[in-house]
C-alpha cells in the first residue's frame, strides 16, 4: 500500500511540548507502518543551520530549510514531523506552500507553564539576562490564524493531545480509520 506524505509542522513556545508531541507521534505512526522522520528544532540548529543566529532573517533561513527538507520527505511518502518553534506566521505560510501536504498543530501553553517546565533551562537563563531576543519573551510568537489543530499541553495529557492529533490526520484523510483505531486499542493495551 502507497501512503501519502505529509508534514505535520509543530509550532509553539519552548517548553510547551512540541519534542514530547513528536517523538510519541512517531512510535504510533511507525507502529501503524509508515516511515517517520522527526526535524527537531535543536538537532535541526546543531546540523543543517549551524551557525544561523537568531534574527529574524536566520530563523527564517532556518524555517525555509527545515521546510525544504519536509518537503522532500513528504513528496517520497514520509511523513516528516517538524518540531521548531518557528515563531512567525509568514515564515510557516510559506511553508505550508512549499510543501503541499501540511497540517499545523499548535502546541499551545502558557508561558508561565513553559517557565515551570523549563526543560532546556532557558528561561532561567533568560531571567538571569544570559540570553535576550528569547521568544515569547523580548521576541514576539506569532500564534497561528488557522490551525488544523490546537493542542492545549497545560490541560490535557500527551495521550489525549495525540489522541486529538491522530483523529485529525484520519478526517484530513491522512491515516485510515481503522489504523487509528488499532493504534488506539493497542495503545490502551499496553
């Protein structure tokens, strides 16, 4: 069976969930037999934009290519999972142009709760002036207008908010009925 690609782009403030989001988006999308790559915003910055600052011209250059590469992906059958940021409208516009096959998921969470999660130690950073132009602090978030699906992590557990997201992907007609279904009843199983 031929599967169609698709990117499912993440986008949210740091600490708001969108890693935690895609790696358990991948092992239920692996589990139901499609390919899966990730594009972490981290792992992105470390390889394919080392050196890219953040201004916004370098976290659109940035953006662009994490665009170029899901495009890729997708196009070949993979469904690539994108999790950066990616604070401005435009640049995930043109994204969603470039790529065809996209859903955007906001990760949407508070900031005070991104600030107590503060995985990365970030914030603290942040609050001890180490690090400026922090998004969603001194740099602004543009949430999205029209987002496939919202995902709201300071209420609802991963296993709901995936359960949302799979649910979505099956009425775009991305994964068939039955495969989340499957996927489903072997996840409460476990």
């Amino acid at each position: 069976m031929t599967h169609k690609g698709l990117t499912i782009w993440f986008t949210g403030l740091s600490g708001a969930g969108k890693s935690t989001l895609s790696e358990s988006l991948e092992q239920r999308l692996k589990a139901a037999g499609r390919n899966v790559e990730i594009l972490d915003g981290d792992i992105v910055r470390t390889h394919l934009s080392k050196g890219l600052g953040f201004s916004r011209e370098d976290r659109d250059t940035n953006i662009k290519r994490i665009a170029f590469v899901c495009g890729l992906l997708s196009r070949n059958g993979v469904v690539c999972i994108s999790a950066a940021i990616s604070p401005y409208r435009e640049a995930r516009e043109w994204a969603r142009q470039e790529i065809g096959n996209f859903v955007e998921v906001y990760v949407n969470c508070p900031i005070d709760v991104c600030r107590q999660r503060d995985v990365k130690g970030l914030y603290k950073l942040v609050d001890e002036g180490k690090i400026t132009g922090f998004t969603g602090v001194d740099d602004p978030y543009e949430e999205p207008e029209h987002p496939e699906l919202i995902v709201e992590t300071d209420t609802e557990t991963v296993e709901e908010s995936l359960g949302r997201i799979m649910a979505t992907l099956e009425s775009l007609g991305y994964l068939e009925p039955e495969v989340h279904s499957t996927i489903a009843s072997t996840a409460r199983s476990l």
